[in-house]
C-alpha cells in the first residue's frame, strides 16, 4: 500500500510538489529541533556574558 493514495495517477507536477512540501517539512522540523537544543546553552551563555561584564565593572 502506498504512503499517499493513489500516487500513482498523480501527475508529475504533483508528486513534484508533494515531495518539496515533504522535504521542507523535514527541514522545518529539524531545525526546530536542533534550535529547541540549542536554546538552553544561548540562555547559559547570555547569562554568563551579562555576568562577566557585571562582575568586571563592579572592580
């Protein structure tokens, strides 16, 4: 059984365009992913620059 029904009597054009919404998909969830990651360690890093230069003026 095929993933999308009746692939096979899409044209060309359509399984182009499923395909690219597909693949975009996957990007977007990836980079989602990669950024839901990524954001606690900006947090520590935002936290400890606006720490140091704190701690550097109070000298």
């Amino acid at each position: 059984m095929s993933l999308i029904p009746r692939w096979e009597y899409m044209t060309d054009d359509a399984k182009a365009m499923t395909k690219r919404v597909v693949l975009s998909a996957l990007v977007l969830l990836l980079s989602l992913w990669v950024i839901r990651a990524l954001i606690p360690w900006v947090i520590v890093a935002l936290f400890g620059c606006w720490a140091f230069k704190w701690l550097s003026k109070s000298k």
